[in-house]
C-alpha cells in the first residue's frame, strides 16, 4: 500500500515537473511571439504615424495652396469686377459723347439746311424774276437790244441806249424806255427783298459833248434810269442804286461797229440785299 502510495506520488511529481518545462517553453514562445507581433505592430503603428504625417503634411501644403489660389482667383475677380466697372463707365462715357455729336452734328445740320432753305429761295425768287422780265419785251415787241447777263447770284438786265434814251442824250427817256422801266418796277415791286442797282455804260469813244467824259455821260444815264423806276411810285428810292462803269466793262471788243454798239448800254442788276442774308443767317447761327 505505502509502496504503491509512493509510486503514484514519483509518478505526479515527474508529471508535474514535465507540464511545467512545457508551460515555461511555451510561455517562453509567447512571450517572443508577443515581442515579435508588438515590434511589428510598433513599426506598422510607426509607418501610419509617418504616413499620417505626411498626408497631413500633404493636405497642409494642399490647404495653402488653396488658399492661395483662392486669394489669387478673388484678386483676379476684383481686377475683372474693376475693368468691367472701368469698361462699363468708360462706354458710358463714349456713349454720352457720341450722343452728344451726334447731337450737336444734327444741330449743326439743321442750321446748314436752313441757311440752304435761304438760299434756295434766294434763287428760286431770281428765277421766277428771270422767267418774268423777259415777257416784257414779249408783250412790247422788242426783239432786240435788251439781252439777260449770266451773273452769279443777280439778275443782269443789259438794256441798249437806244431803248431807253433818246439819241445823245442822258436825261430824256423815249416812251418806249419809260414804258420799260414802269414795268419793271411794277415787276420788282412783287419781290420785297430785291434792291436793283442801276449802271451806266459807254463804248471807249468820247462823249460828243466837251463838259461831259464818260464816266460822267454814264452815271447821268444811270440816275435818269434810276427815275424812271422809281417814277410811278412802285419802287422806293432806298432800293434803287445808280452807278458808273464808262467803258471799263464791256461786252464786246470796240474795234467794230457792233462791238460799240452792244456796249452802250444800262444794267439793271437786281438781286436780294445782302444784309437780309446775312440778318437771317446770323439768326440761325447764333
């Protein structure tokens, strides 16, 4: 019994004393596992923890750059916002003053257009009178000695001595040249604005006549005709002009017969007075 006791407390104590080799070896083996697993989880935990830092480092740097980009953008819209002011005002202003020539042109234009209103009716008068003088002549059956000038701005009535005086002389009308000037006054006298101014002329031969040259025999004509119209009374002296020109214009060389006879002659250049022109144009302009 006490042999047997024995033997099964040899038998436990050696069991006891295997289990405990093989639970010191494997604690042993855990422990380096452990070691093992937590140097590997160290340096897992040491890459994430420098991975981590770059990535923040990474989104900081990311971060910045966004801000600054953003600031640069919002720089560069403000820099847009102001030339777009800047264009918007500055159209404006083109606008404004393309508005205002466009203005002052069509101002302008309408002052031309009424000075030409002024001058087209200037003409227009002129030549209604033109159409009128010569049926004078017409209704008197004069064919000749009495002729319409080309002058510019005026009509020019050239009338030969021999329908207005009588021969040599220089203060007596014929009947014919009376009835001429009566109507031509009664003529002109439709026409307010015109004035007419008489002028005498000679071919380059002296006056038969000692105490008269030509420039003298001229203007004598030329006041005697200047009576004639404003005889009846139609015509107002205050628009009547008498003049000399002798033989300092005429009209055809006086190395021939013909050539004197055209030039002795009485103008009546009649044409609307210049200061109603220039009355009325300064009231347009200014």
């Amino acid at each position: 019994m006490n042999k047997c006791i024995l033997l099964l407390i040899l038998g436990l104590a050696f069991t006891s004393c295997v289990s405990k080799k093989k639970f010191q070896a494997s604690e042993q083996q855990f422990q380096q596992t452990t070691d093992s697993l937590q140097r590997v989880s160290n340096a897992h935990i040491t890459r994430l923890k420098d991975s981590l830092s770059f990535e923040r480092g990474a989104n900081y740097a990311l971060s910045v750059t966004q801000d600054k980009l953003q600031d640069r953008l919002d720089i560069l819209q403000l820099e847009i916002d102001n030339l777009s002011s800047n264009a918007s005002s500055t159209q404006q202003e083109l606008n404004d003053r393309l508005r205002q020539k466009d203005q002052l042109i069509a101002e302008r234009q309408a002052k031309i257009d009424a000075v030409n209103r002024i001058l087209r009716t200037r003409q227009e008068r002129l030549t209604a009178l033109s159409e009128a003088i010569p049926l004078i002549f017409t209704e008197l059956a004069i064919e000749s000695g009495w002729e319409l000038l080309p002058r510019s701005g005026q009509l020019a009535l050239a009338i030969n001595e021999d329908n207005l005086f009588r021969r040599g002389s220089t203060s007596s009308l014929t009947a014919t040249g009376e009835e001429i000037l009566n109507r031509v006054a009664a003529i002109v006298v439709n026409y307010p604005e015109m004035q007419i101014q008489v002028v005498g002329h000679t071919d380059n031969v002296p006056v038969p006549r000692e105490s008269l040259d030509n420039w003298q025999y001229s203007a004598l004509r030329a006041v005697t005709v200047l009576k004639g119209l404003t005889a009846s009374g139609a015509i107002g002296p205050n628009r009547v002009i008498a003049a000399s020109k002798s033989e300092y214009a005429p009209l055809e060389s006086n190395e021939t017969q013909e050539g004197r006879q055209r030039n002795r002659r009485v103008e009546l250049l009649i044409a609307p007075r210049e200061s109603d022109l220039e009355r009325d144009v300064r009231k347009i302009v200014e």
